[in-house]
C-alpha cells in the first residue's frame, strides 16, 4: 500500500558513527566505539535525561534517534497525548544484552534471561518522556519492511486511530547498528514527504548513498611568539631547555611597586621594540608587541601565493593602549594645559589590531576580541570557526598585552600578586606574577596546507567556551566553567581524556584559580591524569595573550614532542591526587594537547591540539 495523504515530516538514521536528520549529516564521531559514540551523540546535542545511562545501547540508540527526530521538527502542543503513537521493528531485540551478561558470568544462566525487552522498555522511555499514550507496538522481523509499516501506520492514520507516528527500525548487535526513525504526521510540513514505501527506503538508505561529511580541518602552519623569556619562538623555547624563568624585578614602568613585586617583562624596551618593527615610539607597548609577534607567525608559515587567499586578523587584548594614557594623564591631572590629546586617540582595544593588520597588510578580515584571560584563546577558535565555515583561507589569530600600572595596580588590589616567583599548583602558593608579550598561530585550510612548504605543526581538533557566570574575578570553586570547557573542548575532538597526551594548565597560581582548575581536572579524568604543568611558571601571566602563547607553545609541544616543567613546585595540593611536571621532557609522543585559559568573569576556554 503506498499512502499519500500522510507525511514523513522528519526522519533521524544513526549508523556507522554518524547521525543523519532529514537525510544531512549532523553530527559524526569515527573514532568511537559504539557506547563512545552514543554518548558522544548525547552530549553533542546537549541532552538531558538522567535515566539515559541506566540505558543498553539498543535503547539509548533507539531513544537517541528519537529525541533528535522530534526535536525542531514535531509540536506536541498540537496533539493529545492519546494521539501520537510509536511503531518499531527489529531483528535482535535484547540479543546484545544478552550476549554480554552471558559473557559476564561463569555458570548457565537461567533461560527467563531471555526475555524481549525491548517493547516495554525501550517504547516505554521515549513515551514516558514525551507523555505519548497512543497506541504503540512491536515487530521481529529479519530485515527492516518499508513496506509493511507503511501499511500498518498508514491505516492507523486513516482511521483517526492516531494523528501522529514514530515508526521505524532499531537495532544493534555488538559493533553492528542502526536506528531509522521517521515521523509521520496528517499535516504537511515543509520540505515534508509522500508517507510511502519508496521514500521511507530512500531515507532509510541514506547513509550508503550520501558520503559522510568530514568537518574541514583547520591546521597550524606558522607560530611567532615573544614573552619574558624569549624575542621569538626560538628563545623561548631555549629558555624552556634551560628551565630559565622570565620574572624578575619591575624596569621599564614608573611604579611605586618596583623593587616589591616581581613581574615577568619582556626583555626590550620601547625604543628597540618601536627599532625593530618599523613602528613610532609613541605607538603603545601592546601593538609593538602584537606586531612582533604576528610578523613571525606569518614568516614562519612562509604560505605561497599568500595575495591570492582571503586572510584574516583576529587578535585579542585587554589594556589596549592603556600604557600611552597613562603617561599622558600623569602630566595632564597636574596641568591639562599640557599634553596633547592626540597622545591618547586610539588607544582602544580595536586599535591594537588595526594598526597591526595594516602593517600586514590585511584587508580581508579584522577583529579584535577582549574577554579577559581567555581572550586569545577565543581568538584562536573563532579564527578556525572562519576557515570551517568558508570564510577565510588563513588566519592570523592570538593576543597581546603589556604590562601597565592598570593592570598592576587592579590584581594588587584583589590581594592575589605573589610578592615571590609564583609556584602555580603548589599547596603553598600565594598568587600570581603578571607578565607581557603576545603570541599568534596562523591557522590554514586544509587547501592551503597541501600547498605548504613545510610540514603543518598540527591541527586545532577542539575547542570549547563555557561561562559559569559565578563571580566578577574568581572562579567557582567546584569549577564548572572549567569543567565544562575542558568536556565540550573533548567532544567537539571525538576524544577521550584517556587521549590527551599533555595539559598546558591555565595554572595562574592563585590559591582560587589552581583549586578550580585542579578540582575540575579530576572531575573529568578522574584517575588517567596526563602530564600536566603552568608555563605561567615561565612567563608570568599575560592576561589577554596568554591563550594564544600558550596556543603556541602547545603546537610545539606536539611537533617536537616536548613538555614543560613547572617551575618552583615543591608541595602537592593536598585535595588534588596529581601533580604537575617538574622537568622539562624531551622525546615524548604528543598526540593530544588540551591548553587552558580561564578569565574573569568566569569565561572558560579550551583548545585541543592534535598531530596530522
């Protein structure tokens, strides 16, 4: 019987590690295996049913495609509960159940294990959820028959019996699956289709036919870098060697501080920067910085017929030219005769990032993102949101900040600046150490890097931003937004956490951040703890560069399988069961590297790195 007066208004298949909606791949997960894979699926559109893990996987399969079928797609408001019903088929019933309970035990079980249930427990999940009392059934067959359900569905239809169906096919058997669900309704929607057999096949074929979609990859093809303990990449890494820390006592600003906290400076001043790139003295610290920095990530990448792509800019700061104003308004608040106001005009954050684009000679693309400590870090995954989504061909992305009296001043007034060299996940650590600099990936497509060179230094495979809105400057103590990161930074990979190889901490050195951070880590690991370290320990912390130079130094991780100590850790936190890196270790294999940048206000972000 082929029906046309009824619909197929929405259909869902999961099979072979990808989900289908309405014959378009929504979501994949190769790397899993079949409960991986469903609870990837779970969490990748953000469901919530606590009973989904007391599931077997035949009815979180089959549950799964159901809330991914209706969702967007079905108004229960407009039906009675009595009018939806739920039809289903299968050939295996709870055979997978079976087999491993047989597996799990030494004597014959008794023969009542054998039980189909399926019917009342699988049905029974999807209709407790969503309050469906309609009629509902279930059929063993050997193979999935278009023909009969719409047969039988069709005449429930037509007979007012229901106003609306599931039907379908669910089934699994070790590492063989699939789910087809389809929802037929009365009323057309759009791009609804004829309820009949030839289109519920078609449907139902639809992960042979189409190719899964692989996500563009975004890779890293060029790092610049210039902090407290290196002009560029290569120093820094030279100082990595040597376990040579950049704090030290404050020189080239006008503090009443100096001499009493420590603050990790790059080692030129604003002559030599302003000498070596091009720029006037008069332009602020930060976009000398930032210039440096990008120029060499940009070189390094060394991408052929570069004026042929369409190029972006995304870098990040939090001071903008706050350095320049504030030496302005020393001499104005004494007389404002003096001074010239154009010695504070674009001093803005966005001025940072336009003066520096210009100089590339970017025109593609510019933006400029501020969102505290994590800033550069978004920068980083927005700048690979723009290449995934065919935007742009290559990114510039990262951060920079300079070391001004604002920012001194503000963290000594929240009593959490070490007054020594700050020793981040120590149980006796007393604050953090502010630094400078900035760092820059340039991120490419993967068209562009087949034509590179140079071997690419890795990918971004994932990425995550959460905000646990707990408080203006602290973060939560059971650290949800850093937990959250770190989870949907993994999901967003297909990874596990059994596949991180390295964590670059955020590991500030303040007894609330390292508390957060360490708690959340064991939350989410609970006992497989990767190698781990702060190079804040280096550094000092960089506020809005310190996503993207720790971006850099991940990449590096990877491509010359290195990681990096902590310095000055002495003593364990004692809530926590693991402690940081305190060598720096060469001939690791990195596959992995998750990089963390947790900022005020509780906006959390992580990157995943990951070798090609």
């Amino acid at each position: 019987m082929s029906n046309t007066k009824n619909h197929i208004t929405s259909s869902c298949i999961i099979s072979n590690n990808t989900v289908y909606k309405n014959g378009v791949v929504v979501f994949e997960n190769k790397s899993a295996d079949v409960a991986a894979f469903l609870l990837s699926v779970y969490q990748h559109f953000q469901l919530n049913y606590p009973r989904f893990y007391k599931m077997d996987n035949l009815s979180k399969l089959c549950w799964l495609a159901s809330e991914i079928l209706l969702k967007d797609s079905f108004n229960k408001n407009a039906y009675q509960p009595e009018d939806v019903g739920l039809i289903l088929a299968n050939a295996n019933a709870s055979l997978d159940s079976d087999q491993k309970y047989l597996k799990s035990v030494d004597d014959i079980p008794s023969p009542a294990l054998f039980v189909y249930t399926l019917p009342n427990i699988m049905t029974g999940e999807i209709c407790i959820r969503n309050n469906f009392k309609g009629e509902d059934a279930f059929f063993v067959a050997n193979k999935f028959d278009a023909d009969f359900t719409a047969s039988y569905v069709g005449q429930l239809l037509d007979n007012d019996i229901l106003q609306a169906c599931i039907c379908g096919w669910v089934d699994v058997l070790d590492t063989d699956y699939k789910a087809a669900l389809y929802l037929v309704e009365k009323q057309a929607a759009p791009n609804a289709l004829s309820f009949n057999a030839d289109n519920m096949n078609k449907l139902f074929t639809s992960d042979k036919k189409n190719k899964p979609i692989t996500p563009p990859e975004v890779f890293i093809a060029g790092l610049g870098a210039i902090t407290a303990i290196g002009n560029n990449v290569a120093e820094c890494l030279a100082s990595f060697k040597k376990e040579q820390a950049g704090m030290g006592a404050i020189t080239h600003m006008q503090t009443i501080h100096r001499g009493e906290i420590p603050v990790a400076e790059v080692k030129l001043t604003n002559e030599e920067l302003a000498e070596m790139t091009g720029l006037s003295v008069d332009v602020s610290r930060t976009t000398m910085l930032s210039l440096v920095a990008a120029r060499e990530a940009l070189n390094d990448a060394a991408i052929p017929n570069l004026t042929n792509l369409r190029i972006g800019f995304v870098s990040a700061n939090s001071v903008g030219g706050m350095d320049k104003s504030e030496a302005f308004f020393v001499e104005f608040l004494k007389d404002n005769s003096k001074g010239k106001l154009k010695n504070v005009f674009d001093h803005e954050c966005g001025s940072v990032t336009e003066v520096v684009a210009d100089k590339l000679g970017i025109t593609d693309y510019m933006t400029t993102i501020s969102t505290a400590c994590s800033s550069s870090a978004n920068a980083v995954f927005y700048g690979a949101r723009l290449i995934k989504n065919d935007i742009l061909d290559v990114v510039i992305a990262g951060g920079t900040d300079a070391l001004t009296k604002f920012t001194l001043n503000g963290f000594n007034t929240l009593m959490i600046l070490d007054k020594q060299f700050c020793k981040p996940f120590d149980e006796h650590r007393e604050g953090l150490n502010l630094g400078e600099g900035a760092g820059y990936v340039v991120l490419v497509s993967d068209k562009v890097a087949k034509t590179l060179t140079k071997p690419a230094y890795c990918k971004l495979s994932g990425y995550n931003n959460s905000n646990d809105a707990y408080h203006q400057t602290a973060s939560s103590p059971d650290g949800t937004g850093s937990y959250l990161a770190m989870k949907g930074a993994l999901t967003k990979a297909g990874l596990a956490t059994t596949d991180i190889s390295y964590i670059n901490l955020h590991g500030t050195g303040t007894p609330n951040n390292d508390s957060a951070e360490g708690t959340a880590i064991l939350r989410l690991f609970e006992k497989d703890f990767p190698p781990m370290s702060s190079t804040k320990s280096f550094t000092g912390h960089t506020l809005g560069a310190s996503g993207a130079i720790e971006a850099v130094f991940s990449a590096l991780a990877i491509a010359k399988g290195i990681i990096y100590p902590n310095l000055r850790f002495e003593t364990p936190m004692a809530e926590l069961p693991f402690k940081p890196e305190t060598h720096f270790l060469t001939g690791q294999k990195v596959k992995h590297v998750m990089s963390n940048s947790f900022g005020f206000g509780g906006n959390c972000t992580s990157l995943i790195f990951s070798e090609i």
